[in-house]
C-alpha cells in the first residue's frame, strides 16, 4: 500500500466524479497512489465484482423518468432498477437515472443496447451502471428503455417515480398536450395492453376466444352457440383492455376515444410507451 498522504481535497474531488462514499474513494486513492485515473479503475474493478457476486439478486426497486424533447414530438421512457426503495429515493440515484433519459432524449437510439452503448461522461452507461454499483453496494441495472415518436408526445410520471407514460397524438397544440397527459395518466392507472382492438396481439386475442368458448362450454351452453358468446366476452376484454376503448378515469362516463374527440373530433392516439416497477 502506498504511503502517498491523501488531501481531503483530492477525496472530495474523487467523490465528486464517482458518486462514491468518502471512504471508499480514500481507500482507492491511497490504492492507488494517488493517481486519480486508477482510483477510478479500481472503483469500477470493485463494482465489477459486486455485479457479478449479485447477479442474482432482484432489482424490483428504481426510478422510472418519462420525458419529452423540447417541440414535444420525441418521448422516452427509462427504468434504472435497485434493490432497495432507500437507494431508489437517494437525489443522486433519481439524477443519475435523468441524466441517461436526458441522453435517450438527445441519441434516441432504437434500443435497451444501444442506449447503453452510449457515453456518459468519458464512459459508456454500461459501464456507469457497473460503476455505480460499486459505490452504492447494489445491484444496479438499466431495466429499461422505451422510445416513441408523433405529431405530439405527452409524459406522464407517477408520483415517487414507480411509473413512466409517454402517450404519442396525431395532432399538436396545447390544448391536446394537456389532453395527452390526462391519457398518459390513464395508462398508469389502466395498463391497457394496446391502443385499440387492431393493436392487440393476435396470440392474445385467440387465447381469448379459446378461453370465453371453454368458460361458455363448462356452463352447458350447446357448442353452435360458443363461438357468439366468446365473441361478446371478446367485445368486454377490448372495453377493458385497450386504450381507446376504456371508460376515461377522470369521469367514468365517457370512453378515452371520446374524450379525445371533445378536444377535436380527429383526435386520437397513435401510439404509447409504459414502463413500471416490479
């Protein structure tokens, strides 16, 4: 071990980069010499070792960020998953997860590995994510990412950052935006599994009419009629399931496709991105 004297400066300035305790970048400085690039590289060796012995681990804790870019036609979503809702709640855990959405934003690459792929600061997330789970003794993974584009995207976080909406329009003003947002709170709230009946995948909706015909059957209904009756059990599970067609939460009257239509009649969603905890 070295026997180079330490400044509590230099710890600071450590800590400042790394995020880690003031411990553990004095013991990497010292370490190393004092040389600050290998503090840094013994850091991220140690959150190496700490990835690999907690693999295994569950990380159903984190922050989940919605965002959208400044003309509000790009939107994303970005899960950075702990093991503790302690960490989950820490100020730097919640601005570390931003600032790789604000990356998302500004690269908006096509997916999970290519938002990885790329910098920041002077290393890749990846690596940050191998980094940080290091200095805070967790598993730390980037659990997800989720992009879209349209005329007009909205967000939607919800409250402690346990889920993130980014709900795509087919018209802009701001009006529809705050329209947008009212849908993306539904999807929190709702997860429906598609914006409309076309929007279901077909797996689903045959697994669908295979379970209303063998609920119809076991109630000894005659098996010329249990094609209509699970058409009709069909007909609810897309009332229920699928955006456009759910009862609006904010007044439970109307459906979220008429909601839209109040605002303008051509007003729909093309498209959204949910992403939660668990």
């Amino acid at each position: 071990m070295s026997n180079v004297t330490i400044s509590a400066a230099d710890v600071k300035k450590l800590r400042d980069q790394t995020g880690a305790g003031m411990m553990d970048c004095k013991k990497a400085l010292t370490e190393a010499g004092g040389d600050f690039e290998k503090a840094i590289e013994h850091l991220r060796k140690k959150g190496q070792k700490l990835t690999e012995k907690r693999a295994d681990r569950e990380a159903k804790e984190g922050v989940v960020i919605a965002q959208v870019n400044g003309d509000k036609t790009k939107g994303v979503v970005v899960r950075l998953s702990c093991e503790t809702d302690f960490v989950a709640k820490n100020q730097d855990f919640i601005n570390l997860t931003k600032s790789i959405a604000d990356i998302a934003l500004n690269e908006f690459p096509a997916d999970k590995d290519g938002l990885m792929a790329l910098n920041i600061g002077d290393i890749t997330i990846a690596e940050k994510v191998v980094e940080q789970t290091g200095v805070i003794g967790e598993k730390i993974e980037l659990a997800g990412y989720e992009r879209i584009e349209a005329t007009m995207v909205a967000p939607y976080i919800h409250m402690g950052n346990k889920a993130g909406v980014v709900v795509g329009l087919n018209k802009a003003s701001d009006d529809f935006f705050d329209a947008g947002r009212d849908v993306a709170m539904q999807v929190a709230a709702m997860k429906p599994i598609g914006v409309d009946k076309d929007d279901v995948d077909p797996s689903i909706v045959q697994k669908e009419i295979e379970i209303g015909k063998e609920i119809a059957r076991q109630a000894g209904k005659p098996e010329e009629m249990l094609e209509r009756i699970a058409t009709g059990k069909l007909n609810k599970f897309f009332k229920e399931n699928t955006l456009l067609n759910q009862a609006f939460v904010k007044d439970g009257k109307s459906s979220v496709a008429d909601y839209l239509k109040s605002k303008d009649p051509e007003l729909t969603v093309t498209g959204f991105k949910h992403i939660q905890l668990g």
